[in-house]
C-alpha cells in the first residue's frame, strides 16, 4: 500500500475516479436491492447514484486533459488511510437504516479525500475541480436530504418502517419465538421427570442439556428446511434454522442449568424460577411483535407450560 503523500497528481485523479465509480456502483446496488421492499428509499439511492457518475465524467475530462488516455488502476484498498467498508449492498435482504448510515460515511470519507487532495495539488485547473467537488460533497448531504424530503414523504417513511418491522418478525422473531418457545416448553417434562425420578441434580443436568441440545439440532435443521424464504419473504433459510436453533437449545439449557447445583431441593425451585420467567419472556414477545393481547399470550403459554410440567412431574413421580 501506498502513502497518500506519495500519490503523483496524475495517481490522485486516477484513485478519484476509481472511488466515484466504486461509490456509484454501491449506490446502484443499494437502490437494486431496496427496490423491492422499500422503493422510495430505492429511488432516493438512484439519484445519489446519478451525481456521483457527474463527478466521475468530469474527474475523467480533466485527466485526458492532462494525462492523456489511459487511467492506471489506482483503489482504494492500494492507499493506506482509507476505512475498511463493509460489504452491505451483498447482503439480502438489506437493513434499511445500516445502509442510510452507511451512504453519509461514504459521503464524509469522499469530501475528506478531496479535501487532502486539493491541498497538495498544484495545477490549478485540477485543484479548481477538487474544490468544487469539496463543496458538492458537503452539500451532498443536503442534497440527500432535499431527496430524502422529496422522496420520502412522512407517509412513504412510516410504510417503509412497517416494511421493515414486517421483515424483522418474519425473518427474526418467528422462527427465534418457535424455538424459544420449543426449547423453554418442550424439555419440561424430560427435565423435571428425570430430577424427580433420579433426586439427582446431576442426572437431570444431563438428561437436561442432551434434551436441549438434540431439540436445538432438530428444530434448526426444520426451520432451514421448511421454506427458502423466495416466496414467503422470510429471509435465508439458513440463517432462520440457526436461530431457531440456536434459541431452542437456548430455552431448554435455561431451566437445566440450575440443577448444577449440589442442594437438589435449592435446585428444583431455582429451575422452576427460570421457567416462569422463560415464560414471561416469550409472552412479551408475543405481545410486543405478535401483537397477541397479554391475557391471550398469557393464557397460551402458560397452559403449554403447565400441561407439560405436569406430564413431566406424573412420569417423574411414578
């Protein structure tokens, strides 16, 4: 990697046009892949696209001025100084917000540039154009904004944030809920049959954590297997069955880590403890994403979690 100061006058404008380009082919992509669910955003991402192709054109009128035809390939990634830039516009489906966030640091990173550009420069009709590219960029953002009203509408805005909520409970919370709720309800009755059974915290720790874990493996590899999210809109069916999974064995190991205690007694209430609040806890998600009414969730739940105590304990107990 080179040093900025190293950079001939004829490298920086080749980098400069590479990064324009780089810039305009992220905003194309950012405006592709929100065209589908939030097209407002989309739109405005296209004409951010458009002046940043403006300045590429003129960036390449001033170097065959000066330099002739043929532009070096100069990156940003061939410069030290530059900050590493994560690659959002590759991952589908795309976070609203992480890219709006991401198009104002591009924006500063660019002005910044420019800015150290013109500074050792010393053709004027080149420092001329980087200053004017300065002052674009710091009114890029205005421009956006100016876009972003023009765009995006109060109304557009408050569609696109329930577009996203949906996506978040389609792609996030329904399958983590169903493993939440599997793993928390589902190893009760292995759990508890075993502690009551045995008396032995340790043996129920066991038959615990393997319940958990083999519930875990099975649901993830459900969740992965039910759809591929094409049609439903429900996001990778991988990344769906790991948290499924994930949040299975989550559930389950909750109520069995408290039978690591020596004290079986001590160990049972605390396990019971756990449970009312996985319990609680599912039951506010479904009330916050679900938009179940508490007294339903309430009822819903807790119901499961008795019937399967119970069957637990009757095994446990015989």
């Amino acid at each position: 990697m080179k040093k900025f100061e190293e950079l001939t006058e004829r490298e920086v404008l080749a980098l400069a046009i590479a990064l324009e380009e780089e810039d305009e082919r992220v905003y194309a992509d950012f405006a592709e892949g929100l065209r589908q669910d939030y097209p407002a955003s989309a739109a405005m991402f296209e004409g951010m696209r458009e002046e940043e192709s403006g300045h590429r054109r003129r960036l390449i009128e001033t170097y065959r001025q000066k330099f002739g035809e043929h532009i070096p390939l100069i990156r940003r990634q061939d410069v030290r100084g530059f900050v590493e830039r994560p690659a959002l516009w590759l991952i589908r489906p795309l976070r609203i917000e992480a890219v709006r966030k991401e198009a104002s640091t591009m924006e500063v990173e660019t002005r910044r540039f420019y800015e150290k550009a013109a500074a050792r420069t010393q053709d004027a009709s080149i420092r001329q154009l980087l200053d004017d590219l300065i002052n674009e960029e710091r009114e890029h953002e205005e421009r956006a904004l100016e876009l972003d009203k023009e765009k995006l509408p109060d109304s557009v805005k408050a569609d696109e944030e329930k577009a996203q909520r949906r996506l978040f409970v389609l792609q996030i919370v329904q399958p983590g809920l169903a493993g939440l709720m599997d793993g928390s309800v589902s190893t009760l009755a292995p759990v508890f049959a075993a502690a009551l059974a045995t008396q032995k915290s340790w043996d129920a720790f066991l038959v615990g954590l393997a319940a958990s874990l083999g519930a875990g493996i099975s649901m993830g590899f459900a969740e992965a297997l039910s759809d591929d999210g094409s049609l439903t809109g429900r996001g990778h069916p991988w990344v769906r069955g790991v948290i499924c999974g994930a949040m299975t064995a989550l559930g389950g190991i909750g109520h069995t880590l408290p039978f690591l205690l020596h004290d079986f007694h001590q160990a049972l209430w605390a396990a019971g403890a756990v449970v009312v609040a996985e319990l609680a806890t599912i039951t506010w998600v479904r009330h916050r994403y679900m938009d179940s009414p508490w007294v339903s969730a309430a009822l819903q739940v807790g119901l499961g979690g008795v019937l399967v105590f119970i069957t637990g304990w009757l095994i446990g107990s015989s």
